[in-house]
C-alpha cells in the first residue's frame, strides 16, 4: 500500500519514477506531566490505556514538533496523561502510517531518548498480544535497544545503491535489512511484509544513508541515518 502511494506520487508530480531512491524524513512527538527529561535516567516507560487516538494537538513539552500527524494519548495508572506522535513526509507528502490501537486497549510505551552529538528518540507500543509499533529516529546509532524489538534486527546492508556528491560531503543510500522470522532488504520509503514471531508486520525504512567527506572539504557532523517504522 505504502509503495503504491509513493509510486502515485511520483506520477503526480509530472515526471517519470527517479533513477535514486528518496529518503524520506519522520518526526517523533512526546508530551507528558514531567517538564523535561532527568539526564541521568532518560528512558519512559508507562502502562496505561488509550484515551486518544489523533485529534487535537497536545503541548510537546518533552520532544518538541510542530504537529503530529498520528498520535496516541496514554493515561498511565496513576492518572497522568501522555502522548506520542510521529510524522513521516516525501517530497513534502505526509505519508504517515496509522497503528493499529484503539481507545480503551492497554497498552505499554517504552520511549528512549538519547544525547549524543544531538539527540535522537525512538519508541515502542505493545499490547497484550505484542508489538504493535516500533519507530526508530535513526541519527547518532539510533535509540532503540535491541531489547526493544525481540525477534528484529535492523540495519543497513551491503554496497550503495545510489550516491550523492556535494563539494563537502558524499552521501551513500543503502538498503535496509529487517531480519526477522524472514528477512527483506528494502528501499527507503518503500513498505514491505515482514514476519516477527509468526505475526505480519510492515516495515519502512524511512531514511538509510551515511554521511562521508567530500573530495574538496568536510562537515563536521557526517552521522547519517538509519529510521524506520515497523508497525502492524
């Protein structure tokens, strides 16, 4: 569905399908009763049950954006409300997946925040039944653990498929492996099936590329990325 999407904006936008892959860009939200995060013990994790799916937009004190295109409003067990979102665009096209929660299921959120040579966050949704989403922001190694995601791994794979040069920088895109009790190698913005303990998930990569120097000059920050979404 989502490849077809992508394949359908392409078409719109008057020009045959590009030779290059298009990384896309995701934004991940949080909001909640805490002023910011304590450093020394930056992860969340909160049970609790769905109140909200979508509507109106929440103040994202603790992960800051300017509008979520999917979001899930958790009340935890003592009462206290909080919220993720993400938005992922293409060519300046939401296209967003929509997880699979309903108002009143229970529900677990683990979400990781990381300081590195910025910050990066990465979260997951579970139910009774398991995971229900992980979302992965993908710069500075990523903020996910590999506890996270039992049964899952993700990472870039073999040689460049397309490469970009600009004076200071050379930009390589790369497959992205999900392995899992199958494996599948895919391209940037394009879902595929997957399979994680006998259940159907989809998998996006958003966007998988390394930074490198350029042949006249360099950048100080040469971090890539590696996001993705792995929802059913």
């Amino acid at each position: 569905m989502m490849s077809a999407l992508v394949t359908l904006l392409v078409a719109l936008m008057g020009c045959s399908e590009p030779e290059s892959p298009a990384n896309g860009t995701l934004e991940i939200c949080l909001s909640g009763p805490s002023e910011s995060f304590d450093v020394s013990d930056p992860d969340i994790d909160v049970s609790g049950t769905v109140t909200r799916v979508d509507g109106d937009q929440p103040d994202w004190n603790l992960v800051w954006c300017s509008g979520a295109s999917h979001q899930v409003e958790i009340t935890d067990d003592a009462g206290d409300i909080w919220t993720v979102g993400l938005t992922v665009t293409l060519f300046d096209t939401d296209l967003t997946p929509i997880f699979d929660v309903q108002e009143g299921q229970a529900i677990d959120l683990t979400f990781r925040h990381r300081l590195v040579w910025g910050t990066v966050d990465g979260f997951t949704l579970e139910s009774e039944d398991g995971l229900i989403a992980a979302v992965e922001g993908g710069f500075w190694g990523g903020a996910l653990e590999e506890e996270d995601t039992p049964g899952l791994a993700v990472a870039l794979t073999g040689d460049p498929i397309y490469t970009e040069e600009s004076k200071c920088t050379i930009t390589d895109t790369y497959l992205t492996l999900f392995a899992a009790d199958d494996s599948s190698t895919v391209e940037p913005m394009v879902a595929e099936t997957i399979t994680i303990d006998g259940n159907a998930y989809v998998a996006m990569p958003i966007a998988a590329y390394e930074v490198r120097d350029g042949k006249r000059c360099s950048v100080s920050d040469n971090s890539g990325s590696t996001s993705w979404i792995v929802h059913r």
